[in-house]
C-alpha cells in the first residue's frame, strides 16, 4: 500500500483504505484503516464505499491506494558458481597424503571454504563439497567440515594438521586455531573404522598394483598419526621404524596378509593410546559452534575471506 499526497488524483473505482478522521467518523476507533473503493470524485474530495456499502468522505492524505503485489519476487543471494566458491572463498587449503617423489608431481589437496551466509536462505542451498579446480583438489564448506571434523573423521583431520599449507586466509588461521576442540578420545574408533572399511575395499581387488599398495599406505599412515594425536595432541613425525614399515607396502614389498597384519598391530596401539589419552571423552561442540555461528555473522557485515598468505 502506498500513502497518497494533494494534490495527486485517484481514478474512480480505485481499491483504497481510508484512514485518520475519515475512517473513524465511520467506525469509531478503526482511525487505522477501512478497505473500500472510490465511487465518486469531486472538488478533491473522494466518496469511497466501504465493503459494509456505507459511504464516507475522505481527501487525497486519508487515503492510501493498494498497490498491485510485484510480480517477481527479489532474486536470492546465489552462493556462486562451485568452482568460484573455491578460487574466492576458500578458508584454509593444504596438500595432504603421501609427498611424492617427483617434485612435479600433482598434489592431492583439501581445502575448506565459506559459502555466503545469506545464500542459506534460498531453497538452493549451497553445495557442501565441491570438486576442482582438477580432480585433485577437493573441498567442503566449513559448516559440512566442522561436522565431520567433530566425529574426528581422519581425512579433516588430517587437512587441519598438514603442514603442506597452499593457502590461509585470516579466517582460515581462526580455523587452525580451533583445531583443539576437535580433538577427542573419539579418535580411536573413528581411525580405526575408516581404515578398516579401507582396507576391506583394497582386499575386494582381485588384481592389486601399485595403486592399491600405495592407498594401503596411507590408511596406514593415518593410524600412526592419530596415536600421536592421542598421546600428544599432535601430529609429529613418524618413528623411523613406522617409516620404514609404510615405504615397504607402499612400494609392494610386503605382502598384502603382512600389510594387513600391520594394520591390526597399529590398531591395537591406537587403542592403547587412546586409554591412556590427556585428550576429552568428546570434542569442544560448543565452542565450534559458537565460532560458526559467529563466521555465518561476519560474513553479513563485510567479505568473508581476508588475504593472508599461505
């Protein structure tokens, strides 16, 4: 509804609500506002049929037209193109497995980003994982990285604790200063399941290469570091001993039931590590959640991702 001003005109059979003296001259106490329609003009003073049928005189400033709803509604907030919420959100992004050998060798990278905030309110929500820029490279939004994060999901963890950094921005060192809530006692069946579940998919090949030997490895490689988060709240270096063990499966020199054998011997540490653990039963879910939800704020008031080098 738009308020009309003298000297402005209002056609004949115009849809109104008369309100102010008007309006209560009519219905004592609904000064307010009464729907009705213009039925006759004259000398600036309008005669508006209320929808009871009674008539009442009014001028242009008691009236107030009803305006047409629009007819588009405003567009949403798009949270961008899944490629641009990677080049010109990203949060934090390091490079995580196995370093190779070849210094030109494609890197595997995961990496965190910040969808906008308003974006969320559309019924096309933002995507939780995006991949690229390549098939290398693969990241979550920060409210999907959290939450698995929290549940001490080794691939996230690992990303917080590589010190393969490619990119940190300002949010993003908020983010590696949190990484203490995510530790937890939780760690051990969590490491435990995945590599587990790993190493089931890797039997299930009934032609093994070096493919194979080398992701045998690396889930290997993730029950060795979530002991040294267990005992230290860190990830450290490996003993000379776990390295020489890893580099012998991944280079296929041990055999897939001795490969094996080794996953259940880690396992068994890292439960030992686990019982003996300074670390939370759970982790901090609060105080991730409160730096979320203060983000998801920001992110309203000014640009979500601050440069700061890597």
């Amino acid at each position: 509804m738009s308020r009309l001003s003298a000297p402005a005109r209002v056609p004949v059979g115009t849809q109104v609500v008369v309100h102010g003296t008007a309006a209560d001259a009519a219905v004592p106490g609904t000064g307010r506002g009464l729907a009705g329609r213009v039925v006759r003009e004259a000398g600036g003073t309008y005669t508006v049929a209320l929808a009871d049928g009674r008539l009442v005189e009014a001028t242009p400033e008691q009236l107030g037209t009803l305006t047409d709803p629009p007819s588009e509604l405003p567009e949403p907030v798009r949270s961008g193109a899944p490629d641009d919420l990677v080049m010109a959100r990203t949060l934090y992004a390091a490079a995580v497995g196995h370093v190779p050998a070849d210094p030109g060798a494609e890197l595997t990278v995961r990496g965190v980003y910040q969808a906008p905030t308003a974006a969320f309110w559309s019924l096309r929500k933002p995507p939780e994982q995006v991949v690229g820029p390549g098939a290398s490279w693969l990241s979550w939004e920060v409210e999907q990285f959290c939450r698995l994060a929290l549940d001490a999901d080794p691939v996230c963890l690992e990303l917080l604790w590589s010190p393969r950094r490619v990119w940190v921005s300002d949010l993003g060192r908020e983010l590696l200063d949190l990484r203490p809530a995510f530790l937890s006692q939780t760690i051990s069946a969590a490491y435990a399941d995945h590599v587990l579940a790993g190493f089931t998919r890797l039997a299930g090949d009934d032609d093994p290469d070096a493919e194979q030997a080398a992701a045998a490895a690396d889930l290997l490689r993730l029950l060795v570091d979530g002991q040294a988060l267990l005992r230290t709240g860190d990830v450290g270096v490996p003993s000379d001993e776990h390295l020489d063990r890893l580099a012998a499966v991944r280079s296929g020199a041990l055999p897939w039931d001795q490969a094996d054998a080794y996953r259940v011997e880690l396992q068994q540490q890292l439960d030992e590590a686990a019982a003996a653990s300074h670390l939370s039963p759970g982790p901090d879910i609060g105080r991730v959640d409160a730096w979320l939800s203060d983000l998801r704020r920001r992110d309203l008031e000014g640009p979500a991702v601050t440069a700061a080098g890597a």
